[in-house]
C-alpha cells in the first residue's frame, strides 16, 4: 500500500495519449527550451512530501520496495519511471525513459522502445534493466507494494528482448491498452541490473536505507546521506543525460508537524513548505515569502474503513456507509479549513481532469452527497435507533467507532473534529486515535481486530480503476471490501477497449462507498523570494521534477 497522511501535486503539459482504438502509438516529444536566466540556488530546503498536509520520514530509496508515498517520491528521483503520467492525466514523453509504445494487435502485445539513456557509471540503460526489475517483481509475487496494479506481474506471459532498446510484453490474454499502459507499463522503473544482480532480494531489503548502496543510478540525483529522524541530503547526478539542476544539494527534512515546516519557511532555515491553512493570513502577511495553489492532485482523503473486524460489522451494510458519507458537509468543510481551496470527493475518481471522469458524475448525478435528512433514513432503513445518548443502535451495537489519525497535522486534526460533529449529528460516534503515521500503516497491516477505521491519502490510479484498491483481495485493499458486482466491473474496466466500463465502475463504486471519501484541499505552498519553479516541481502522483528549482539573483517572483 502507498497511503499519504493527506494528499496533493503538478506539472508541465504533455502530448495526450492515443485513444484505445484504432493502433495505439505514443510518439517522443520535443525537448522544451529552459530560460536562459535560471540561476543556481547552492541548498535548496524542503520538507518531505512538500505538497502534502503533513511531512513523514524517508526509510527507502530502492522503489521495488516503497511502501509510502515519501519513500516512493525519494525512490522516483533516483530511479525514475518507464512511462510518467501528469496530471492532466497524459503521458509525457520527454520525461518518460519510453520513447514510444505500441500495441499492434490491440491488447495483447505491446512494442516499448526506450530512450538513449545511461546509469551514473557511464553503462547504458537497455532492455535487460526493466526485465531485471520485473523479475525481481515476479520473486516478491504478493509482497511487492504494487502488486495487482495493472494486472503486475501476473498477466505478463512474456517480456522479450528485440534489443538493447527495444522490449517487447505479450500478456495472458487481451485487455484495455490504455489501461495496461497506464497502470502497468507505467509501474515500471528500472534498476541496474549490472550493480545489484549479486544480490539476493534478502540483500537489496536490508540495504534499502543505505546511501552508499544507491551509487549507480539514473535518475537526476543522488542519495548523499540519510540521517534518520532528521533529514535526506541528495546532490545532482553529474552523468544525468536530462536537464541541468539549479542547485549544490537537495535536503529533505524530517519535520513533526505541518506547523514547523511553515516556520523553518518564514525563519529562513527552509525554502518552501505545504502551507496550513490555518496559518495562510499570517504567512500572508510577511515580506519575502510568496503563495502558490497546486492543482487538484492525484490522491484523495479517505476513511477506509475495517471490514474484516467484527468489532465494527456494521460497516457491512452499505446504507450504513452511504448514510455516513451523506452527513459529510464536504462544501462547508472545504469553506472554513481550505480558504474555498479544495474540490469535493464522493468516489474513486479524480476531481480533476475529467478525462477519464464518468459523464453523469460530471454532471451532478452523484449517488451520494451532503444531505442529513437522507442519511437519517437511511439509519432507520437499517433497523437503527438512537440511543439514550443520542448515538444509532441496533440489536446492542452502537454505531461507534475508532478512527485512526496521523499525528503531527492541524489540518488534519480540524478536519478530524468536523467529521465528528457531522457524524455526531445523524448518530455515528468517531472516536479518534492519533499515532505516527508508519505506526498507523504497521498496525493496518496487521491482525484484523487491531483497527476500525483510518484516515489516509489513497492514490488514484492514473486510469482510475480499482483492481488496486477495490478488487477482493487488492494489494490496498486494507479494509478488506469484497463484492462480485465490483469485481465484474473492474475485471470489465480492465479489459474491455474504450472507457464505458471504467464509467460504470465509478458510478457503482460511488454508491457502494467502500471507503468513505472526503474533501481534498488544493494544497498551497508558501515560498521563499530566491525560489522559484516549486508548482513544476511538483507532480501529481508523487513524482518530482528538481530540474524545475532555481533562484534568481533579484528575488523577484513571476506569479502565473
């Protein structure tokens, strides 16, 4: 699982994907033109998970192994990915180590030609490099974090060299292209099979944390140091065949709270940091400092909740979830804690770019939404009263439950405490439980009766279906949802051309609530005057882009 404490991100424009019919041919890109005045910055300072509403420690850079979204964000400077989506939902080429892919039959064999590209030791990246990494996928089966996202390792019957840079993957049986392409393909990020194929996969575990294993790489950093509790310290990869950084060293400190990073902004100890709402008007207020909103990202927050644990079987009945969903004043949460910053989320779909959103959702025809009255009857439908002191019962059971949230976050905090009034108010009891976020994430995957329910960042896929997350036995599927209408649609959504069935998914999903979705801030960024290029620093699944940081010598900020 690669859960956020709470979630956001952003980048350039690229050239769209070629539709799902017809022969699926995605073509290089043109390299852009960098402005010439871009000046070096020497230390740049950031927090972890900039972007986000609350930082977490680095614990791994080898990305076969990410369990978080920070490990996995730290995992991608050094490795990067087969095929990078941004978050206009489209593949971009130019910063995709893929030059092109094709699927001449439709579905079943995909063509992938590489770009000329070379790990930090001078030895080019070729095509053995990503069969590496997919057997070592293939060796981790269930382990491996991703595993089941776009049908990896699986489906693959075959993965062929043609040459050095041109691979060819003949899957089990024909399926979407696009959705193979986007969840699967782009899963991939190669490692270098000439350093690390001496090690067992115990050896590459146990070195995961170690700066010193990550020597070769080919990505536009490298790990100089970790000091745990304390920060990451990466420096530009001198043979890195992409764009010159703007910068000496790239720190990524390991903060307490989302407080502290705002505060080593405005002290001048830190360059940027995500920017707690609470806090806006007076970061507003200082000389030196600049706000920026990101995007809509790829993550959304989310209760998911523990259908495995008999302590809390009410969550089985899916007017009970509804009824819970339908209390959430999401308008005016997004009103009083993201300053009209924020978007709305009722289902495992992006709220931006509609893309691959399902028309009647975009038109409002939403199972679900704000509306107290409904949730009510929906509790009576159940067979729930309110008890003596006001919480819904049933046969004994209180609709009561614990809710697990990461500590070290205002935002999430007052989110926490609005969540309860709502449910309050139509007899649902959230008794909350903070813990660090890596503690939260160990007792999830733990024994069963250990937890109720859960307040995390949860990624949608880049074509949002939900074998990931929503399909019985899914590598994210913590809280353990299984339903055989579900599982048909997604099987469907994977399979089947065009995005029809990916749009009855997202509506079917909707009603069934298997997690409850609530809003997501559009999160701000407060910056120093000397930094620029931090929205195109930032992407929406987790991807950074430090090539896009520099520092001018006038501390003048062009605001877009």
């Amino acid at each position: 699982m690669k859960f956020r404490c709470a979630l956001f991100k952003t980048v350039i424009p690229a050239k769209a994907a070629a539709a799902a019919t017809g022969i699926l041919l995605l073509t290089l890109l043109s390299t852009p033109a960098y402005a010439d005045q871009k000046g070096d910055c020497g230390t740049i300072v950031l927090p972890t998970g900039i972007g986000e509403t609350a930082p977490a420690d680095i614990t791994s850079f080898n990305p076969i192994f990410s369990n978080t979204a920070y490990n996995e964000e730290a995992g991608w400077l050094l490795f990067p990915n087969l095929i990078w989506i941004n978050r206009y939902s489209q593949i971009d080429w130019y910063r995709s180590l893929a030059s092109s892919v094709s699927s001449p039959d439709q579905g079943t064999t995909y063509d992938v030609v590489l770009r000329p590209w070379h790990w930090s030791d001078g030895v080019q990246l070729t095509a053995a490099d990503v069969i590496y990494e997919y057997n070592l996928i293939k060796k981790l089966g269930p382990e491996w974090p991703g595993y089941g996202q776009g049908g990896l390792p699986d489906i693959i019957k075959s993965f062929n060299v043609i040459s050095p840079t041109h691979f060819q993957v003949i899957l089990k049986h024909q399926v979407n292209p696009t959705w193979f392409i986007y969840n699967g393909l782009s899963s991939l990020e190669p490692v270098p099979e000439h350093a690390w194929a001496k090690y067992s996969i115990d050896q590459l575990f146990q070195n995961q944390s170690s700066p010193k294993f990550f020597d070769v790489v080919d990505g536009p950093v490298k790990i100089k140091n970790l000091a745990i509790g304390l920060d990451a310290v990466f420096v530009p990869n001198p043979a890195f065949d992409g764009p010159k950084m703007h910068f000496d060293e790239l720190v990524f400190k390991f903060l307490e709270g989302d407080g502290a990073a705002v505060q080593g902004v405005l002290s001048g100890d830190m360059d940027a940091a995500t920017l707690v709402p609470s806090l806006w008007d007076y970061a507003a207020a200082k000389p030196g400092f600049y706000i920026q909103v990101l995007p809509p990202g790829g993550f959304q927050n989310v209760i998911v909740i523990n259908l495995k644990n008999p302590h809390v079987s009410f969550f089985d009945d899916v007017r009970v979830r509804d009824a819970i969903e339908d209390s959430i004043n999401q308008t005016g949460m997004i009103k009083l804690l993201f300053h009209n910053e924020g978007d709305p989320s009722y289902g495992p779909y992006p709220p931006s770019p509609p893309t691959f959103v399902a028309p009647s959702l975009l038109a409002g025809h939403i199972p679900v939404g704000y509306d107290p009255a409904k949730s009510l009857s929906l509790l009576a439908q159940a067979g729930y009263t309110r008890g003596p002191d006001g919480i819904m019962q049933k046969n004994g059971q209180r609709l009561s439950f614990i809710y697990l949230l990461s500590s070290g976050s205002g935002n999430l905090e007052e989110m926490a405490e609005i969540l309860q009034d709502d449910f309050r108010k139509v007899g649902v009891e959230m008794k909350v439980h903070e813990m660090d976020f890596n503690q939260m994430l160990a007792l999830m995957a733990g024994p069963a009766t250990g937890w109720e329910a859960a307040g995390v960042g949860q990624p949608v896929a880049t074509y949002p279906t939900g074998e990931g997350q929503y399909a019985t036995g899914a590598f994210q599927n913590e809280g353990g949802y299984s339903d055989p209408t579900m599982d048909k649609l997604i099987a469907a959504s994977t399979s089947k051309p065009g995005n029809d069935a990916l749009f009855a998914y997202e509506v079917y999903a909707t009603a069934q609530q298997p997690v409850i979705w609530f809003p997501t801030a559009r999160v701000a960024i407060l910056s120093s005057n000397r930094l620029h290029g931090i929205l195109d620093f930032v992407d929406p699944a987790g991807q950074f882009s430090p090539d896009q940081l520099y520092c001018s010598t006038n501390n003048t900020v062009a605001l877009r």
